[in-house]
C-alpha cells in the first residue's frame, strides 16, 4: 500500500532537520540542496509504495528485489553518501573508497544526526548516530581517513553535546578555507 502523503512528511521533515544542521555547521547553501533527489519520481514512487515509518523506504525494497533502485539512484546523486566516493584504482584494477571531501562529511555527518533524530523521535539522544555508526563501522567501503573524521565527530556529539560539535565544525571549516 502506497503512502505517499507520509513519506512526503517524512522526507520533507528530515531534510529540514539537515538544512538546520548544516546552517548550524556553516554550510547552509549544501544543506538547501541536500536530497532534492528524493523528490524525484525515480525515488519518491518507491519511497511512497515502501514507507513504513520507522525505518528506511529502501530496506524493504532491498528484501523484496535484493537490491534497491531508489537507492543506487540517490548514492549515484548525492556527495554526502560515502558510496558515491567509490571510484575504480587503476593501480589495483579494482573500485576503492576515494576520501570525502570535508564538506560532504560534514554534510554527511548532518544527515545522521537528523536520521536519528526522525527515527527515534521523543527517546532520540545524542548516542544515537554513533551507536548506529557502530554497527557499521570497519564493515561498509568508506575511506579510512573519512570514516575516522566521522567517528570523530559522532564521539564528540556523544560526549560534549551538538553545540560544542558544530563549534569544532566551524573551525574545521574556517581552517581549511585560510589553511
């Protein structure tokens, strides 16, 4: 059964929730852009016929067919996925993670924070997207520097909380422009 009114909520809500995020890390302009894709009929028609609520559109796709269309066209779209990074090694002859650049992690690192927040709702804390980064980690074919400045930055939301993460993201930032 489709629903699509649902998955447009749901999907409108979290991108609003990265647009703040990013505001709050200084890349406001990516944030505005994040997941336009969604709204495309390649993913907004099987995110609507897969909705369930509390959890992934395309997890359900995946079960059904063994992999999700919806999903290779947004990876394919979307910087802030580390599978977008994945290019072929002409030296191994095989594909590897490319490391992110840091304002995609950054847009990345958003895009899970807002993730958890719409998914656990009322019970969400800031352990959340580590514990979900944790069930993943060492696992998925993102780039070791990439995925170590992620788990920095999971761990310090954890630990000292969004404001002081976002403070440190905003160096990270400035640095790298006058660096």
């Amino acid at each position: 059964m489709a629903h699509p009114l649902q998955h447009f909520k749901t999907i409108t809500k979290h991108r609003h929730r990265v647009i703040s995020h990013c505001a709050k890390a200084g890349i406001l302009w990516q944030g505005l852009r994040h997941d336009l894709s969604k709204y495309s009929p390649t993913e907004f028609i099987p995110g609507a016929k897969y909705y369930q609520g509390d959890r992934s559109p395309n997890e359900m796709e995946r079960e059904l067919y063994g992999y999700s269309r919806a999903w290779l066209h947004h990876k394919g779209r979307n910087r802030h996925h580390y599978e977008f990074w994945n290019d072929y090694n002409p030296k191994t002859r095989r594909p590897e993670p490319v490391e992110m650049p840091l304002r995609y992690v950054i847009e990345m690192f958003c895009d899970r924070v807002a993730a958890s927040k719409i998914y656990n709702g009322e019970k969400y804390t800031d352990a959340d997207s580590y514990t979900y980064f944790l069930r993943i980690k060492g696992k998925h074919r993102m780039h070791e520097n990439t995925e170590a400045l992620l788990e920095k930055l999971l761990v310090m939301l954890r630990d000292e909380g969004e404001e002081k993460t976002f403070a440190y993201i905003r160096g990270l930032l400035k640095e790298k422009k006058h660096g």
